[in-house]
C-alpha cells in the first residue's frame, strides 16, 4: 500500500470517529426543515429541463419530480410546486420559502 494513501485514508477515519463522537449529523438541517415538512408539505422549485423535468402549465412531471414526488411520499408530505427561473428559485431557496429545488443550470443535480 502506498503509504502516502494510508495515512490520508487513516486521517480520514480518525475525523469521521471524532466527529461521530461528537455527536454531529452530516449532514445538518440547522434550520429544522424536514421536520417542518414531514406530514404537511414540501416546497418544490423546477425549471425545464429536457428529459428531467417537464413543466406543462404549471404541471411539473419527468423523472427527476418523480423523485422528489417519492421523497415526500416518504415524510407523508404533499410536493407544492413552483415554477421558476434558476434564480428566482435560489432566492426561494435564500428566503426559505422553498424547501428544495431543481435547477436545470446544474445538469443533473438536485439543490
């Protein structure tokens, strides 16, 4: 074993047990947001993006909702959806009035 790889690889585990030692979640929800939707309601943000993310009248479908559509099945929450352009949805995101958001400026990712 390279010995330059198994001391990052051992400074690494000694940092993960130290912070789990401590008691810290990574990652963190300091602003409590997913208790605040479970059983009530997920604040979503889309844009279009083909293939992902369909928007038809203010109907958001494609596979990347179906995800988040899941997601909030799983807390017993219901997705409200609002449509956007990216940066009138990072500032929902800033302002807390959207809870996650899909941006078609991050291919493939969700924020």
């Amino acid at each position: 074993m390279n010995h330059k790889y198994g001391a990052t690889t051992a400074a690494a585990a000694t940092l993960l047990f130290l912070l789990a030692g401590c008691g810290v979640q990574i990652p963190a929800d300091p602003d409590g947001t997913l208790d605040a939707v479970r059983n009530a309601t997920l604040h979503a943000g889309a844009s279009p993006n083909p293939g992902f993310i369909q928007i038809d009248d203010e109907t958001v479908s494609g596979p990347e909702a179906d995800v988040i559509e899941a997601f909030a099945e799983t807390l017993g929450a219901r997705v409200e959806w609002t449509v956007g352009s990216e940066e009138a949805l990072v500032r929902g995101l800033e302002s807390g009035t959207l809870d996650i958001v899909r941006l078609a400026l991050l291919t493939n990712s969700l924020v």
